[in-house]
C-alpha cells in the first residue's frame, strides 16, 4: 500500500508518542507527507466585554493562554525518523469531527490513532475517538495500543501491511 498523507492525532500522552513513531516509520517507507493533528476539545467561545463598548470588542476566553501553551506544546512533536515532511494542525471542536473533516479535506490516505484501552464503564461515559474515527473514516485507519511488550514500532508496521 502506498501513503502520500497520513494524519496522526496526538493527546500529548506516551500512547500517541507510539503511535507518532508508528507513523514516522511509514511515512519513511512510503515518502509521504505527516499531519501531526490536536484537538483541543474546549470549545472556542469569547465573553463580551462588561461593560459593552461601542466596538462591540470581545476578550479572549479565560482559557486562551492556555491554548497558546497546548499550540506551542504541538509545534515541538516531530516525527520520530529524520527527513519526512510534515505541518502540524491545532483544531477545537469535538476530537472525532474536527479529525474526520481534516481527512476528508486534505484526502488522507491513512490515519494513525492511539488507543487508550478505556473499556467498561470508562468507555461508555467518555466515548472512544480511537473507535468514533475508525467508524467514520473513508480511509484506512490504523489503532496503535502501546504495551509494555510492544518496544519498537516494527509491531504495529508489521501488521499495517499483513
């Protein structure tokens, strides 16, 4: 199979820095292009000023700062093997939405997700993106679980192309 551009979604957590790795080495292998992809789950809004002033002038939501820190945190994941191309993408909205658009509009032709392994009740409460992405996707999803006994991601490569 031949990948031009594959997403990979990141929560920051060791589980997607597998999954990153994962990606990194097929991106190698095949030349294409990486997608490193958050989304912020906290929904853009804005407050109006108090009192209202004639330009009708918004401040930034108490949590803007701390968007500028998780964009910041974003540009310093790069993929794990030299030379491959790459952007990376800040999104807010609901995880599933926001990376499901990305792919349809930048014609991904893989998407790399990690899995939590969030099961029972846990699932049920927080939903799975992992599984919402994998459901809704019209290209080719690949779930990375990272374990203990997985230490190199020639694993989870193996099994993308069996």
């Amino acid at each position: 199979m031949n990948f031009n551009r594959i997403l990979i979604g990141t929560d920051f957590s060791e589980c997607s820095s597998a999954a990153l790795d994962v990606a990194s080495h097929l991106a190698s292998e095949t030349g294409a292009r990486l997608y490193i992809v958050h989304v912020n789950g906290i929904l853009d809004v804005s407050v109006p000023a108090i009192p209202p002033t004639e330009g009708g002038y918004y401040y930034d939501a108490p949590w803007g700062h701390e968007r500028h820190e998780v964009r910041e945190r974003l540009t310093k994941i790069v993929p794990s093997v030299a030379n491959i191309a790459y952007e990376h993408r800040y999104l807010t909205g609901l995880p599933v939405v926001q990376i499901l658009k990305l792919a349809e509009e930048e014609r991904i032709d893989l998407i790399v997700i990690a899995s939590h392994g969030r099961t029972g009740f846990a699932r049920l409460l927080m939903g799975s993106v992992a599984e919402g992405v994998m459901r809704g996707a019209t290209c080719p999803v690949l779930i990375v679980k990272h374990t203990a006994e997985h230490s190199a991601p020639q694993d989870a490569i193996d099994s993308a192309y069996a």
